[in-house]
C-alpha cells in the first residue's frame, strides 16, 4: 500500500480512500498472538483439571474435607467447629487461613455451653449424645482424646461456629459469665476467646459483606436491567436525535447538564440544612471511619456539605470552560453533524459495540474462570501442631501414617491437621507464574478486541470521507468490508499495538501491588519513589492509548504496519496540533457532557428508587441491605452503554478529523483540487480560521 510521508501529503489524482490493495503487516506478532492463545488454552486446561472451586465456597475440616458438600462424608454437616478458637488469634490465622487447632464438621453449632466434666458427670444418654456430636468421627467412648473439653454457645458465621459472645452494660461475656471454665479446672477471661474469634473472623467478614451484597442482586437484579435497559434506550434515543439534530440536541444537552448539577447542588444545601440541630448530624467523616452500610453518611451534614462543594466546583468549570469555548463549540457541532451522516449512512456502525462487548465478556470470563481454577488447585497440605516444645513442629505429615510415626512417640501431644492448600510438584511450584501469565494474556487479548473495534470502525467511516459524491461512492457494506481487512491483513499490527499496551498495563498491576504491600512499611523514599512510578506509567498508558487509536486509523486507511502508522499519525497530529486541540478535544468534551448526561439521569431515577422515594412505587422497590449496591451498578452499567453508543461517534470523529487534516494537505478546495468534506464543514472552517496553511498548499 501507499506510504505517508513525515512532510505534508501531495496531492494524488488516484487516492480514494482506504487501500483495497495492500499486505499483510507485523507477521511476527500475528504469529506470536497465536502462540501465546494455544498457550492460553493449555493453561486454561490444566487449570480446570487440577481446580476445584469448592475451596473457595465451603469450610475445610482438619483432614481437608468439605463441610456440607453433596457426596462427601459431611454432605449433612454444613458448619466447620473449632476444638480451641483461642488459638486462631495467632497469626497463622493470617497467613494461611487456617487454626492451629483440630476443626470438624457438625450439622449445627453448639446452642449451650458445655464441658467435657459436666457430660461425664451427667451420663445421661442426650447429654452423652449431644457431646458426642463435637467430636471427631473416629470417637467411640466418652474420653478427652478426639473431644474438646468444653464448647461455649456458637451461631454460624459463614459456615463457621462462633462464640455468641454479647456485651451487657459494657462487660463483655460468655452466655451470663464473664469468664469460663476451660474444661481443664481453670477459670480463662472471656477476652481470651473474643480475640481468639475476631483473628478466626477477620478473614470472614469480606466474604459475609460480599453474601450480603449477592442477597442485594438476588432481588433487585431485574430492576437493575430495567435501569440499564433505560440507559440503553435514552442512549439510542440521543444518538438517533443527534443524527438529525446535531445542533439543537448539543445545546440541548448543555443546558441540560447545567441544570441537573444545580438541581443536585440545590438538593445537598436542602438536605444540609434538614439535618441541622440533629443528634448525631455533627460528627466528622474522619471520626465515623469506614462504615460498610453507606446510609449512616447520608444522616450527617459534613457529608452533604462535600457533595454541595464537589457539584460547585464541577458546574463552575463546565460553565467557565462553556463560555470560553463558545466559538469553538460551533465548529465542533459541524464535525458533529458531519458524523452524524457518517453513522446515518452506516447504521449497522451502532449495533457493532455488541460484537465487541460480547468478545470482551468471553475474555473476562475466560480470565475469571482460569484464575479461581489457578488458585484452587492446589493439593491439601497437613503440619504437625502441638502446645509443647517439639522438634517436629510445623513439619509436613500424612494423616493416614502419623498415629504409627516416631512423631507421636517423642511428643505425645502432637497432631496432624489441615493446615493449608498448596504442593511440591513443579506445577504448584510456578503457579504464581501461571497466574501472571493469565492476568497478562487477559489485558493483551482485551486490548485485542478493542483494537479490532477501532479499526473497523475507522475503515468504515475512512470510506465514507473519502467518497467524493456520498453515498454512492461508498463500498456497498462498508463496515462488513472494514472488519474482513482488519483480520486478513492487520492481526499482527493489532497484536503488536496491543502487546505494548498490555505491557504497561501489567507494570501498573505489578506496581500497585507493591504499593499494597508496602503500605505498612516505613520507608519513605520508597514510597515516593513507587508513587512517582505509578503516575509515570499512567500518563504513559493514555499516551499509547491515544496513539494506538490514531495508528489504527492509519492502518485502516493505509494498510502500513503498526510502526509506520503510528509515526504518520504522530506527525500528521504534530502539524495540526492547533486544530487537535480545537476539534478533537472540544468534540471530547462534548460527547462527555452527553454520557453525564445520561448517567446523572438514569443514577438519579435509580436514587429516588432504590431509597422508596418515589410514592408511586414507593411499595415496589425491593427490600436491600446496602441501596447503594444496585445504586451503583445501574450508574456503572448506564455509563459502560452510554460509552459503548459515543464510542462510535468519537471514533468517527476522530476518524474524520484525521481524514479532514490529509484533505486540508492534499486538496486547496478549487475546482481541480476539491475537498473531500461536506460544504458547511468546509464553510464553517474557513470562517473559523482553521483554513489550510500555506506551507502545506506550497507542497501541493
């Protein structure tokens, strides 16, 4: 195909737009990205062989069985029961997840507090019965070894007994007692077992906020998709109305914008001003700390006062940067309304989000799927626990050789329990390599598919611009056409420019895991030194991110490698950075106005909503443990649908504007050299002192 010089484009009688005649480009990327799929696939397939997600959803007994799970010895004994819960306060409980105590499956937690001394005292056949039940199984008669000598009154948290440990006037306690009989003749401090239950329960309250907020879709998952689904229509509505009425429908959503910002900052100062002489409306952000029911922020005034100020500060700019791109504002909406005939000529261009939605659906569950059979499949790992001093403590041991081992000859007390899931073979050995591999083929193949998109969108509407009488000129599936090219002959230009991106993508995961871990260390300078890396590669992502779409359009109209494009596009830029700035930012901003637009819109319905604000359906909205969760998901979901119709308006645009700098190069507008784009762009241009400059028509 043809070649874009660094210096301004000549004019060339025979250019009609995007290249039918081209190669294949980047061969060794093509190549590599195959390799790296097949790859892909194998680890996917191991991954699923030796993966057992059950981990991850049921409690592990001491000899790594699961409790409650169909077709298991526990299949009727869901919940898992700790001999000692004082000892999950050590910080193994942290490492490994695990106590270092014997733990069993039962069919329901301990309802009283009993000791071993009072069921042998008793010996009547239910007091018997009921101790038996917290044994282990190989328990045939009432003694100490495979029972605990005491168990307080539990309730099941996530499938784990825990003591049901109250406060009553500020005195922690234990059923009616402040302390208890440990089973052994001595009296131990209810604190003792509180801590012992809140090490056992710091890795459980994730998982009991993450049940609470599934029992939250579970019920309002179908007013969530009607939430999306009208984001979906206002969006398709909007896009439909800008296709006819681009100037009118701009404006409109201006003022719009403006208005919904001062109806929320009127809405903060009425719900400040409520609050004012309530108890408790006083109290700081800073001293309420982090609170997992977000309903308690909304009752005081500090928080209200925030989002007055946040709104303030957003209308002031939009209102700041209105009045002073007010001009440029007028040249935006012609290329807006030069789009809007693009996407009217190629409507299947709105529909072709869906293909690439659905594509990065595949690869996100194909990433989630591979990484929880990744992280369960690991082999059950046992370690010697005992209270005394022993030289075989927290070595590895086999459950089903430990009782005739010298173990229990040198220290009587020893046992062999469960203690975490892990391996010796060299698959579990590199499974940490496993899983960065598949963190790193997910972005690559996601940045995949989204180039894919680009690209065909921009040979698409590259045919449209550059169809001198439009449409007749244009190829008959213009879009159909785009998409054929992109995959014959540019796969390995896609995989290269989404290789680089991937690249930078997994520096960045890599860097704010190392800002995870060093967030309890002391080290100043590191601190500042992995802060300063952390906005370097940000700003060097949307850089690429930036010129990997211009590259794209190049390709698609070219057909040059990656390299090549993104060099043309580079410079092609460079000598129209004022109209980039003029065009293609101001077109930005606007398209951005457009999604707020429609999110604050459809965020705010869901608000009213979700909080039975609203007396018509005030008894339909479903009961919730936290609004805030399909509060959110409706706002992120209408925001992902309101990009997913813009996209296709800002890849034309950006299409375009590329397009209408080569044709400002090549053409002069006189009768022998005419521009490609429509008259009223061009009148509006000219008038807007964007006309071509000299030195590009001296090159013509």
């Amino acid at each position: 195909g043809q070649r874009v010089p660094r210096t301004p484009q000549k004019y060339d009688p025979t250019f009609k737009g995007p290249i039918y005649d081209r190669g294949c480009t980047d061969i060794i990327c093509c190549i590599l990205l195959v390799i790296a799929i097949v790859g892909y696939v194998v680890v996917g397939v191991v991954a699923w062989t030796h993966g057992d997600p059950r981990k991850v959803i049921y409690p592990t007994d001491s000899r790594g069985q699961f409790c409650g799970q169909q077709g298991t010895p526990n299949e009727k004994k869901p919940f898992l029961f700790y001999f000692d819960i004082v000892k999950c306060a050590s910080p193994l409980v942290l490492l490994e997840f695990q106590c270092p105590t014997t733990q069993i499956c039962v069919s329901k937690c301990p309802d009283r507090y009993q000791t071993y001394l009072s069921a042998y005292g008793s010996r009547t056949p239910s007091e018997l019965e009921y101790y038996r039940q917290f044994c282990v199984p190989e328990f045939k008669n009432l003694q100490k070894v495979g029972c605990w000598e005491l168990f307080p009154s539990s309730h099941p948290v996530a499938r784990r007994c825990f003591p049901a440990i109250r406060a009553k006037k500020g005195v922690i306690m234990v059923g009616n007692e402040t302390t208890y009989d440990d089973g052994r003749g001595r009296r131990r401090n209810v604190t003792e077992l509180l801590e012992g239950a809140k090490k056992a329960n710091v890795v459980l309250e994730t998982r009991q906020l993450a049940m609470k907020i599934f029992e939250d879709y579970t019920v309002s998952w179908y007013w969530i998709i009607i939430g999306l689904v009208i984001a979906m229509v206002a969006s398709f509505i909007f896009i439909v109305l800008l296709r006819f009425l681009a100037g009118i429908m701009v404006w409109v959503m201006i003022v719009m914008v403006i208005l919904v910002l001062g109806y929320g900052i009127f809405h903060c100062y009425m719900e400040y001003a409520k609050l004012k002489g309530e108890a408790g409306s006083d109290v700081s952000l800073k001293d309420l700390g982090f609170q997992t029911d977000l309903r308690v922020y909304l009752h005081l005034r500090q928080t209200w006062l925030a989002f007055m100020i946040i709104l303030c500060i957003v209308e002031v700019v939009i209102i700041l940067l209105l009045i002073f791109l007010r001009k440029r504002i007028l040249i935006a909406i012609a290329l807006i309304k030069e789009a809007s005939r693009a996407v009217g000529h190629i409507m299947m261009s709105l529909l072709f989000p869906l293909c690439t939605f659905f594509l990065l659906c595949l690869c996100i569950a194909y990433w989630a799927s591979t990484a929880v059979f990744l992280s369960t499949s690991n082999e059950a790992i046992y370690k010697v626990f005992n209270e005394s001093a022993c030289q075989f403590s927290g070595q590895t041991c086999k459950p089903e050789t430990f009782n005739t081992s010298n173990v229990t000859k040198l220290c009587p007390d020893a046992q062999c329990l469960f203690a975490f899931y892990g391996g010796e073979t060299a698959y579990h050995k590199y499974l940490i390599v496993l899983q960065f591999f598949n963190v790193f083929m997910f972005f690559w193949l996601a940045n995949f598919v989204i180039a894919l998109g680009q690209v065909t969108l921009a040979g698409a509407f590259a045919s449209y611009y550059w169809a001198f009488k439009k449409p007749d000129d244009m190829p008959a599936f213009p879009l159909f056409s785009s998409f054929g090219r992109a995959l014959r002959y540019h796969t390995g230009s896609l995989a290269f420019g989404s290789l680089i991106l991937a690249i930078v993508q997994v520096i960045r995961v890599t860097l704010e895991y190392l800002d995870h871990r060093l967030k309890a260390a002391d080290n100043k300078f590191a601190k500042f030194l992995l802060s300063c890396l952390k906005c370097c590669f940000w700003c060097l992502e949307k850089f690429i991110k930036f010129l990997n779409r211009n590259a794209y359009i190049m390709i698609a109209v070219y057909g040059t490698n990656f390299c090549t494009s993104a060099r043309n596009a580079f410079f092609l830029l460079m000598r129209n950075i004022i109209r980039v700035a003029v065009l293609d930012k101001v077109t930005d901003f606007l398209f951005f106005l457009g999604k707020l637009l429609i999110v604050g819109s459809v965020g705010i319905l869901a608000f009213f909503f979700f909080t039975q604000r609203i007396k018509l359906v005030q008894d339909t909205a479903p009961p919730l443990n936290y609004y805030w969760v399909p509060i959110l998901t409706v706002i992120v979901g209408s925001y992902l649908i309101a990009h997913g119709f813009f996209s296709v308006y800002g890849m034309c645009v950006d299409t375009l504007f590329l397009c209408f700098c080569e044709d400002l190069e090549r053409n002069d507008g006189s009768p022998e050299r005419p521009y490609y784009m429509s008259p009223e762009l061009s009148e509006i241009l000219l008038k807007g002192n964007l006309e071509p400059s000299k030195s590009a028509d001296s090159q013509g």
